[in-house]
C-alpha cells in the first residue's frame, strides 16, 4: 500500500500532465497566465503565486498575472532586474528557494507596499524558452512547512510547459493584430495612391487637384490618428501597460475634459450640460487612463450630433461605485450594431460618411474600464441620441 505521501506526489504528478492539456486550450493571453499562476499555486501548496514578465528591450520585468492580487494595482507593475529576487532568477536562469524573504536583500520592497501582500517563503523559477529567458513564475507563502526539492521540480515542469504556451499566445495575438492592422490601413492606402496619381496627371482642373491635395492631408491625418490609437490598443491588449493608481476628484477631471473640448462644442454649436454633485468625487484609479475614457465618450457624442445638439455629462456616487454618463442628441446607433460597437475597428455604417474616426475608442475605452473592474454600457435609438454610462469601483482595491 501506498503511503500518503507517495499518493500526494502522484496526486501532483497527475496534476502536471493534466495541465499540458489546459495550457493548449487557449489562445489569450491573459486567460492562459491566470491559469498558470493557480496552477502554480496548487501545485506548490502555496498562498499565492504570480507571473512576471521580461521586458527585454527595457531590462525590466512586469507583473502580468497573480492569482491573489487586485489586478489594476499589479498589471504592469515594474520590478526592476537589479535589486530583486525575480530579477535575479532572470539572470542567473536559475530557480531559487527563499525561506524569510523580508531577510533577503534582494527583496524587492515597493510590491509589497502597493500589494499589502507580505511574501515570507518564495519559490520562483525561470520562465525559458528557446533558449531566452520570457518571465519568472513565483509561488509565495507555502501553506504547510517550507518549499522543497520536489515544489521546485514540479513548477519548474510547469514552467516550462507555461513558457511555450506564453510564447505561442503571444505569436498568436501578434500575427492576428497585425493581420487586421495590415487589412486596416489597405484602405486609406489605396485611396492616397489613386489621390496622388491622380494629382500628377497635367489636365487636371485646378478644383479637383484642389479636393484631391485635402483628400491626401485627410487620409493622412487618418492614418496617424489609426496608428497611434491602434498602438495604444494593443499595448492594452498584451498587458504591457502600467496602471497608476491615484487619489482624484473625477468632477475636477470632467470639467479639465470638457475645456480640452470647449472649442469643438463651440465650431459645432453644440451646448453641453455638465450634472456633479457639491462634493468631490475622490475615486481611486489611473487619472490619465480614465481621461481618455471621459474624452473618448465626450469626443464621440461631438462628432456623431447635428449642429445645435445637447451633451449631458453626469457623475455621481453610487454605493461603493461611481457612475458617470454621457447623453446626447444625436445620431444615435442602430438597435443591430449596439452589440459591436465596442468591438475593435467597428464603426456603424448608419453614421454619416463624412465622420473621421479609427473605430477604436470606444474598444481603448472599455478596456481601460475594465482594467478598473468597472463596466461601461451603451444605450441608444437612431436619429434619437445615445447614452454611454461608465461604473467604476470608488477604490481599486479592498481595503484602501
Ligand atoms: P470612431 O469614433 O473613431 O469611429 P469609436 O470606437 O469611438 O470609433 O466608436 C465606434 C463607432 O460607434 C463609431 O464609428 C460610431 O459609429 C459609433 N458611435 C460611438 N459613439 C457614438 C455616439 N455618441 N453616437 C452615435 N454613434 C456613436
């Protein structure tokens, strides 16, 4: 018979070849490392465990994913490669057993006054593949007695298993970014190419060579404003953005928005009302992120109105939560395309021709929202005006 420690060993070892399975059924990136890290904690018996990705362009590592930890708070938290443990599992490619971490030099302090998480015992192997070194996996804490040869094995076979399933996530999205990137810019290409071989031709008359200079400055204009915004979605995408946690009142932000504005209400004779309680707003959360969220939704409701319009942007508290509104009066979205409205690239065919736009704010502003565990919503009738609400926990973190 067995003994219960060689059923536990098996139990683990089971566990493992299970994973190789889970680890293959999904292409996102974010899913996969989540279930990394609970696997790894499982597997290690600890309290916590977490990933850390190498940036190596900028010699830094970055928390992606941690099965214990508020997600807006660690998501792109730097950890630098000098001066901590993860930094040096990196160079070193070495796994590494802590016991009393607070004793360890290498410590690195700053998480854990962010994470009020206190990591005593540490194991952190080296995430390799090919030969390059793509991130750490960290277990923290171990539940019963202290991290041992047989922890180390077992996540360092998950993390090898892990590392190849990160790499092929993270070609995966590439290829597929870049596919619809690519498929994207076809069409502003191909009309500055004709535009331009068009305003070479001599008997051109001098008002159609005219249309055709302000049609290439347009599309132009189009195209920076499509990679710069397209750059910011996907920096989104692949979690290698850093969120900043802050202290603000958002009634002082929407009133900073509306005055960026002020000059596009006025060309386009639009009134807005601005609706905010007598107090401050304080909410916790990444002021200039949830800017671009407020300037996004204001900016829309601008551009898809008539002259003479109405905005409305509202804000107040409610319960643990904030909730701010933008209503306008304009043309509003068909009951079909609500449900794609924040998808990437998608803009409705029902909105007048002549509006510029990427079709990407409002996919850039719902996953900033919901890097903030908030949620935004769109209600709207065509030819009647739309309404956007965003929901935003008041404190990005329990506790706080
Ligand atoms: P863009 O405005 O650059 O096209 P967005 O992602 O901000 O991209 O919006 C996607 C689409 O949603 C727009 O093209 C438009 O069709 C529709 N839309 C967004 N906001 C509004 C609004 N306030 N009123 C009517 N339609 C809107």
């Amino acid at each position: 018979m067995k003994s219960t420690n060689q059923n536990n060993l098996l139990d683990r070892y089971r566990q493992l070849v299970e994973i190789s399975r889970d680890l293959a059924s999904t292409l996102e990136l974010n899913e996969l490392l989540n279930r990394i890290v609970h696997l790894a904690c499982d597997l290690s018996q600890s309290e916590a465990a977490s990933i850390l990705l190498y940036d190596e362009l900028k010699k830094q590592l970055y928390f992606q994913a941690a099965t214990n930890l508020d997600e807006p708070l660690m998501r792109g938290l730097i950890v630098p490669v000098e001066n901590s443990i993860a930094g040096w599992i990196v160079k070193n490619r070495e796994p590494l057993i802590i016991f009393d971490a607070q004793q360890d030099e290498r410590h690195f302090n700053e998480v854990q006054k962010i994470t009020h998480f206190k990591t005593e015992s540490l194991l952190g192997v080296p995430l390799i593949t090919k030969g390059k070194i793509i991130g750490v996996l960290e277990a923290l804490n171990k539940r019963d007695g202290v991290f041992n040869q047989l922890d180390q094995e077992l996540l360092i076979a998950l993390g090898a298993q892990a590392a190849v399933a990160i790499e092929n996530t993270r070609l995966f999205q590439q290829s597929d970014l870049i596919a619809e990137m690519v498929h994207e810019l076809r069409t502003p290409l191909t009309s500055l190419n004709n535009a331009a071989r068009l305003i070479l031709q001599d008997e051109l008359p001098p008002e159609i060579r005219k249309k055709m200079a302000e049609l290439i400055t347009s599309e132009s204009k189009r195209l920076d404003e499509l990679s710069s915004a397209y750059l910011d979605f996907a920096r989104l995408e692949s979690g290698r953005v850093q969120f900043i946690a802050e202290k603000f009142d958002l009634g002082e932000l929407v009133r900073e928005c509306a005055a960026i504005l002020d000059n596009n209400l006025r060309e386009n004779n639009l009134e807005l009302l601005i609706h905010l309680p007598n107090k401050p707003l304080i909410i916790t959360a990444d002021r200039d992120k949830i800017k671009q969220v407020i300037l996004n939704l204001l900016h829309n409701a601008i551009k898809y109105n008539r002259p003479g319009g109405k905005i409305t942007i509202s804000a107040k508290k409610r319960g643990i939560h904030l909730i701010f509104r933008v209503l306008d009066n304009g043309y509003g979205i068909p009951p079909d395309d609500i449900n794609r409205i924040f998808s990437k690239f998608f803009r409705s065919k029902s909105s007048p021709d002549f509006i510029p736009g990427t079709g990407l704010g409002l996919a850039i502003s719902k996953r900033i929202v919901e890097s903030h565990r908030g949620q935004i919503r769109v209600f709207s009738r065509q030819g009647k005006g739309s309404l956007f609400t965003v929901l935003l926990p008041l404190k990005s973190r329990e506790g706080n």
